[in-house]
C-alpha cells in the first residue's frame, strides 16, 4: 500500500504530530469501532485542530490506511521473520514455525484483524490483504525452490495454495467466537494440510 499521507511531515515537530494523531486514530478505532470513527472524534483525542489533522490526512480513511499499513507491515515482518529463520530446516519444522508465527501475529491485535477482514470497504480490505499474502508468500516461494527442486515449477503456486489457506483458517480462527478445535490442534491441522500439499511428512496421527 502506498502512502495515505496527504503531504510528508519534515519538521521533528510535524512528525511528531503526526505520529501523536496516528496514536489518537488507533485509540478512537479501538473505543468506538469503524463505523464511529471520525476525523473530528481524532483530532480532539490529539490535541490537534481539524485543520492540522486535514494537512495531512484528507478523510478517515487515509487514516485507517495507515493503521492498516502499520498492521500489516508487523504481520508480514513477523511471519516472514519466522520463515528466514528457519529456511533451512526440515519443512515440517519450517511448517510449523510459519504457522505458529502467523497465528501470533492474528492473534496480537484482533481489532484491526477485524476491521481489515470485515469491516473496511471492499478495495482497501483487498488492497490490505495482498499486502500481507504477498510477502510471506515471495519467501514461502523462495524457500520451495530451494529446498524442494521438484516443485521448482509450481512452487508459486504452491505457496499461494499455503498461504492463503494459513491465512483463512487462522483469521476464523481468531474472529470466531467458539472454534471448533484448540490452538494446538489448529497448528496440527495447518502442519498436516501444508505438508500434504507438499507431498512431505506433517504431524503423526
């Protein structure tokens, strides 16, 4: 996602106002949720002027971009962090470490996991998820070629199969209220499915 400032702040003192209002953003988000989150409702929690607020953020949801963009720049960090860490274990290792670390980075800040997932419009809910499935699927692919040369030809695909089905189980995971399984099971069941996919052994019965 690119930029949804409206103009750079390059003054320490502008940074840190906008900083300030990035922080006011994440607080109203959380109190009031999307549906009641105003520009207006920041500013006063900032301590900043609307004015001041529109010379850098045209709309709530240049500000809500950010948030999100924040969000997912952590996920990716996070899972694509446990993936290189372990890219030269054995793929039920790395399956495992990749599952668990993006379970992690689902589970650290549900708020915005629900705002990305269910509650931004279409276009920016998109534009947010690719963000994420795109990088940790590059590395995921990365690592396929190199440890896995008989999937070389179809490893993007591969990953993309992976990733996306991580991704969907974890996020219903989360959001659900009563999951049908544990945590651990959930892991279990993602190591299994990866490495069925892979054609490697997963998790015994």
């Amino acid at each position: 996602m690119t930029s949804s400032l409206r103009r750079e702040p390059r003054q320490a003192r502008s940074r840190a106002m906008v900083e300030r209002i990035v922080d006011a953003a994440r607080a109203v988000l959380a109190a009031e949720g999307y549906d009641a989150f105003s520009t207006n409702r920041v500013a006063a929690a900032a301590g900043v002027s609307p004015g001041s607020l529109y010379q850098y953020f045209p709309d709530k949801t240049a500000l809500v971009d950010v948030l999100a963009r924040q969000w997912v720049d952590r996920m990716s960090d996070d899972v694509a962090g446990a993936l290189l860490a372990h890219v030269d274990a054995e793929a039920p290792d790395l399956l495992r470490s990749a599952a668990t670390a993006l379970l992690d980075a689902v589970e650290r800040d549900p708020l915005m996991l629900r705002i990305v997932w269910l509650e931004l419009p279409g276009a920016r809910n998109v534009a947010a998820r690719d963000a994420l499935e795109r990088r940790v699927r590059d590395v995921l692919t990365t690592y396929l070629r190199l440890r896995h040369p008989a999937t070389a030809e179809r490893a993007d695909r591969l990953a993309w199969v992976l990733v996306l089905t991580a991704q969907q189980l974890t996020v219903r995971f989360v959001l659900d209220p009563d999951p049908p399984l544990t945590r651990e099971q959930l892991v279990d069941e993602l190591v299994a499915v990866s490495a069925g996919v892979l054609g490697v052994p997963g998790v015994p019965d």
